[in-house]
C-alpha cells in the first residue's frame, strides 16, 4: 500500500490530525510519516520531508502521498522532489489538511493506487461544501 507524508508547520497539528485519521482506519494502516516542525519550532524543513519520502520508498512502498498544510509547507514539500534520493512516484497533495489526511489514510488503507489516493484526498472537503449552505453575497450598493 502507498505511504503518506504529512507536512506541517507544528509537530503536535500534524500529529493529532494523523490520530484523527488513523480512527477511520479499519485494518491495516498505511506507513504515515510526519515532518513538521524546524528544530524545534514552527516552521518547515525541505530536507526532512525528503527524507521523510526516502524512508517510505525504502520500505518498498509504490508511492507517496504527500499533505501539507499551508504556505511554506507546501513550498517545502516541492522542493523536497528535488533533494529525496528515491524514485518512488510522489504526488504533492491538493487537499484540505484534516480532511485530506483521513481520506488518504482511509483509502491507502484498502490498497488503493497513489492516482485513486490523491484524488479523493483532493476531493476531501466536497462533502463538507455540501452540506454546509454557503453565505449568499451581499448584494451591491446602489449608487445614486
């Protein structure tokens, strides 16, 4: 089964979100990798997210689907492509962090494909737009 990176600015974010997920898990769960955090401190490391990659491709899996969730993490995370030593397929994420991370685990989970995995993980937040009614637009002011 494919293999996820989770790329944060905070250690603690990324691992509850990786908690939360792994709740949905029935069975077996996909080798999840977190790289957060820079010495210590808020922020991202290229370096360790490659490494983070590296370490899931030695463990023979055929992909990885890397979550970020914002700004600098998701710089980090292309960077990253660049500085791994494996050639294992990685596909950088699109989707929502929370949301992402427990479709992606839910779905690796059944020995889905990289392609299928990050589809739905893309596609996490469609069910929470669903239901949520969206805030209609104030209508503009007339002018005299």
């Amino acid at each position: 089964m494919i293999g996820l990176v989770v790329v944060s600015h905070s250690p603690a974010l990324a691992e509850a979100a990786v908690e939360l997920g792994l709740e949905m898990v029935h069975g077996e769960a996909p080798p999840v990798r977190i790289a957060a955090g820079s010495d210590g401190r808020f922020g991202t490391d290229a370096a360790a997210v490659a490494a983070a990659i590296d370490e899931l491709a030695g463990r023979g899996v055929p992909g990885v689907l890397v979550v970020t969730d914002l700004g600098s993490a998701v710089l980090s995370a292309g960077l990253a492509l660049d500085l791994r030593e494996s050639t294992t397929e990685v596909v950088v994420g699109a989707g929502p962090f929370v949301e992402g991370i427990t479709a992606g685990l839910v779905l690796a989970a059944t020995g889905a494909p990289l392609d299928e995995v990050a589809r739905e993980s893309a596609a996490a937040l469609d069910a929470k737009r669903e239901q949520v009614d969206p805030v209609p637009a104030a209508a503009p002011a007339e002018s005299v």
